[in-house]
C-alpha cells in the first residue's frame, strides 16, 4: 500500500520508466486519485505525485507532462511494481499498445549475475555428462571382462574387475547425484532469466509486450547477451 507524501525525497528511485500516452494529464490524475486514494491538485499541462510504501518504505514518483504529447515517468526502485502500474494504467484508460524505455541498473545487475550462474550451470552439466558417458563405457568394458575371466576360471582376475566395477559404479551415482543438484540449480536460475523477461514485457502492452518476451527469449537462445539488455530497456533489439 502506498500513500501520498508532499516533499520528494532528496534522490530519486534509479528505476525508470518512460513513455507517451495520447491522454490528457487530468485522466492520468484521475486515475491515480482512484488507484492511490488521494486528492490531486495541479494544472492541467502537467501533473506530479509521490508516494511511500508502508510496507517497506519504497518511494514511487509518477510525472506526466504535456511535451511530446503526454510523456508519462515512472520511478521506482522495483521494475515489478513499475510494471503493476503500467499494466493498472493501461487498463484503466483502455490503452492497448504501449512502447516504453526502461533503466533499473541494480535489477539488470544482478540479473547479468544470474545469466553467468546460467553460463556456469550449463558448463558443469556438459562436463558431467561427459564423464559419465565415459564411464559408462568403461562399466560395458569391464562387465565384458569380468565375464571372460569367468568363462576362463580366472576367479582372482574376476574379482578385481568385479571391484573394479563397484568402485565404478559408486562414482556414476555420486556424479549422477552432483548433476541432478546441477540441474536443479540451473532450472532456478532459468526460472528468474524467465521472470526478468516476464517483467520487461508488462512495461510494455499489446505488440511491444509480445516482441520484448520473443526477441528475449530469441536473444537468450543465441547467447546474445548485450541485444537482450538493449531489448530490456528499450523494447526491441533494433533502434527505432
């Protein structure tokens, strides 16, 4: 829940989102009166309002003014909420296409720091998967000779490939056990790259929702990782 303050605070949350709408500012203040219960006072060529969240003290900023035909701000430090807002808007005053520019450098840093544990959980599972492919060769190998020696009255000689085998076979469920953890741990990571772009989308609304998750998700498949941050911020891969 958030509620209305009268002063800005001295620094302003570093998320921001910024677009255009084609509505005039007093339905912008009309829907933030309904949406924050507060009363709004100002002209009619811009409208500002600040508010504070009770639950964690967030402090969220909404100006629109009349320049470039109706040029919205959204700052918050939560591209989360920012996007709640945006989608809450739209709905409200029946906008169904909306392009936006985003900037949260704290969410895209840590959301770099995840893409790398991406990196690093798909190399690991390469790896292990490798060595138990090797292993498994080497189980057939000696399952074959341990039976030779036995056709052959070789007891001893079977024995030892017999341990051999057990030895081996201890060390494929230990690596099986160490790239299900790794699986696990990657399919998390996945999990938050796929809330990330979830998130981007609902900045945006009809077309630029739909081509932010497929151009991400298209950029995330290439490994293109500086395309999917420009698709974050500004809704496409290309310049418009």
């Amino acid at each position: 829940m958030y509620v209305p303050i009268r002063e800005a605070p001295s620094k302003a949350p570093e998320g921001l989102v910024t677009f255009v709408i084609p509505e005039r500012v007093n339905r912008v203040a009309m829907w933030a009166q309904q949406s924050f219960n507060f009363t709004f006072t100002g002209g009619p060529n811009s409208f500002s309002a600040k508010f504070v969240s009770l639950r964690d003290q967030q402090v969220l900023l909404i100006d629109m003014s009349t320049e470039g035909g109706g040029k919205v701000e959204i700052r918050v430090k939560s591209m989360e909420i920012a996007g709640d807002i945006v989608q809450d808007l739209c709905q409200s005053l029946g906008i169904k296409e909306l392009e936006s520019t985003a900037e949260f450098p704290s969410e895209l840093d840590d959301f770099s720091k995840v893409l790398m544990k991406v990196d690093g959980y798909n190399a690991v599972r390469i790896q292990l998967t490798m060595e138990m492919a090797d292993s498994s060769q080497l189980v057939k190998a000696l399952v074959i000779r341990a039976e030779d020696a036995r056709i052959l009255s070789e007891m001893g000689l079977m024995r030892q490939h017999y341990s051999k085998l057990h030895e081996l076979n201890s060390q494929l469920i230990g690596e099986y056990i160490k790239r299900a953890n790794n699986h696990t741990e990657l399919l998390a990571a996945l999990r938050e790259v796929n809330a990330m772009i979830q998130r981007a989308a609902r900045l945006r609304m009809g077309a630029a929702k739909s081509r932010v998750i497929s151009e991400c998700r298209e950029a995330i498949k290439s490994n293109n990782i500086p395309s999917l941050f420009r698709i974050i911020k500004l809704g496409q891969m290309k310049a418009q």
